[in-house]
C-alpha cells in the first residue's frame, strides 16, 4: 500500500474544492455527540499534513461548534465530500 494518496474533495454545490497532495492511508474516527450528530454517524479524518489547497475558500464560513473545535462548511452547502 502507497505510503499516501493524493485527495480532491467539494462541497456539494461545487463552489469550494480542496486538494490534498499527500493524504495517509490512516484514518481516525470520532464518535462523540457532536460529530455523530454533525455527520449522522461516527465522523472519519485522514492526516492531511499541511499540503492542502483551497479554490473557492471565501465561500468558507466557520460555526465553533463547541469550546475546543469549529467546523468549516460551505456557505450555500453544508458539507465538503472527498474523491479519491
């Protein structure tokens, strides 16, 4: 298995991409309260490092969704889904 993979992700109206040049095979979850209900399931991340890019990114908003986190989303959609 390649040591990392390239990412391209959007939101679902189109208006904000993220590419990721090196993303880890690895993946993390979180089953907390707030991700679960933020993702309707357990919420999945994979270590981007910091080789990430933006197109679209004043269309970015931010909620701080508790006192330790925020969650970035699009403004016209709610969520940015990756293609791998």
């Amino acid at each position: 298995m390649p040591e990392g993979i390239k990412g391209k992700g959007y939101c679902l109206c189109g208006v904000v991409q993220v590419v990721v040049e090196t993303m880890s095979c690895k993946v993390g979850a979180c089953h907390c309260n707030t991700c679960r209900k933020w993702c309707g399931a357990p919420f999945v991340a994979a270590d981007c490092s910091t080789e990430v890019s933006f197109v679209g990114e004043e269309n970015i908003t931010v909620f701080d969704s508790s006192e330790w986190a925020e969650r970035g989303f699009c403004k016209t959609a709610s969520r940015i889904y990756f293609i791998v």
